[in-house]
C-alpha cells in the first residue's frame, strides 16, 4: 500500500513537471537548453542546477550561496552575481520534458546535454524539442564526438579516451555520460523525432543566432542543426 502510494506521488510530480508551461512574452523566442552558467542575453535558459534555482535571489543571498558553490572555481564572485540576476534562468529538469506551449520557440541551443541522459530520455528530449519549436525552427545539438575519442584511444591516449565513457568527475549524478554520439547516431535520433535537413556544422558557423558567443570545447565537439 505505502509503494503504491509512492509510486502515484512520484508519478504525479513527474506529470506535472513534464506539463509545466513557461509562459512567454515575446514573439521571438530562443532556449539554452543545460546552460549551466554559459549563457548569453536574449535567450531563455533552462538548467537543473542549483544555481538556476537560486537565480532569482537577492544578490546579498547570490553571494553566501557562491561561498559554497563550486562555481567559484571558474567565476569571480562579481561574474557569478551578474550572471544570474541578468539572464534569464528556469530551473528545471529536462528529463521531464521542456516545460514551454506547443509551437512556441525559434530556436534551440543545447551543449554537452544530451550525453547526459539515458538513450530512451535522450529520444524523449528531442521529441519535446521537436513539439516546442515553430514551423521551420531550428535546433542546434552540441555534444561530445564518439569518433574523437575513439581517435584518442587509437592514438594511446586511453585515459583521455576512457574518461568520455567512464567519467571521474565526483561532483554528482547528473555530471555522468548515459551514451554516446557520432553523426550518424544523432541524425538518426533527430529524424526519428521529425526532424529533417539534418546538417553537420563546424565550430562556430551555422544558423543559430549567437554560436560564437555560445559554441565552446571545438576539439572535441560534434555540432548537428535540424530543421522542424
């Protein structure tokens, strides 16, 4: 009895997180979809981290919270503050779709995300990126290249290699590779969700607005835009 009552109260949550609607002003809309902190002005940014959660904040609780965050390892406390309090975050995660009207987004950017989520979420995602975007909308995915590192295990570079699959970082759960992607991989899970024009792109050149302000790790990165 207890389970069951369990089960319907998580089943419950993940209901109302998958049809959580952000409701949107403006006629031309763009989403960073696992921004962490890598952000740009003009772009709606969805990431599950506490950081997003706590966006909204005061800027006296920004800097007690920066005290503990291991942001700090990267950004002055300055960097940190303005950051959050002058772009847009929602906390949320995407494992529960993305959280916005049917037919309502432009564009689409996601960077090192996907490989982070289980084969049949991963499939789930690109489904719900496919239903938010108008007609003609573009996604642009940004993930790790399996063909690079498998380059790098040929090449004897085994713990560079290994650490794609296998990750050492100890930070938590959600920093793990689920799977991983060559072009061939991705373009088939993009058509499968409605996708076409499937295009591989280079670092930094494509059609979505602001990739050089958005497009980072160009090495090691496979960088895929498709057409609603």
């Amino acid at each position: 009895m207890r389970r069951c009552l369990t089960d319907s109260i998580t089943n419950l949550c993940a209901w109302l997180k998958r049809n959580r609607i952000i409701k949107l002003k403006d006629e031309f809309v763009k989403i960073n979809l696992g921004t962490g902190l890598s952000v740009t002005t003009g772009w709606i940014n969805v990431d599950v981290s506490l950081n997003a959660f706590f966006s909204k904040c005061p800027r006296l609780a920004l800097k007690i919270f920066y005290r503990i965050s291991q942001s700090k390892k990267w950004y002055s406390q300055k960097e940190y503050c303005n950051i959050l309090r002058n772009h847009n975050f929602v906390c949320h995660n995407v494992k529960y779709g993305i959280p916005f009207p049917d037919d309502s987004v432009d564009y689409i950017y996601s960077s090192h995300l996907l490989e982070h989520l289980f084969k049949e979420d991963a499939r789930n995602f690109l489904k719900e990126a496919y239903r938010v975007l108008k007609k003609d909308g573009i996604v642009r995915i940004c993930v790790p290249d399996l063909e690079y590192a498998i380059s790098l295990y040929k090449k004897r570079d085994k713990e560079r290699a290994l650490y794609y699959f296998f990750s050492n970082c100890k930070s938590g759960y959600f920093s793990h590779h689920k799977y991983m992607y060559d072009f061939d991989l991705l373009r088939q899970f993009l058509e499968d969700a409605g996708f076409n024009n499937i295009e591989r792109f280079s670092y930094r050149k494509g059609k979505t607005p602001d990739i050089k302000l958005l497009d980072n790790r160009p090495e090691e990165t496979l960088y895929v835009e498709a057409t609603k």
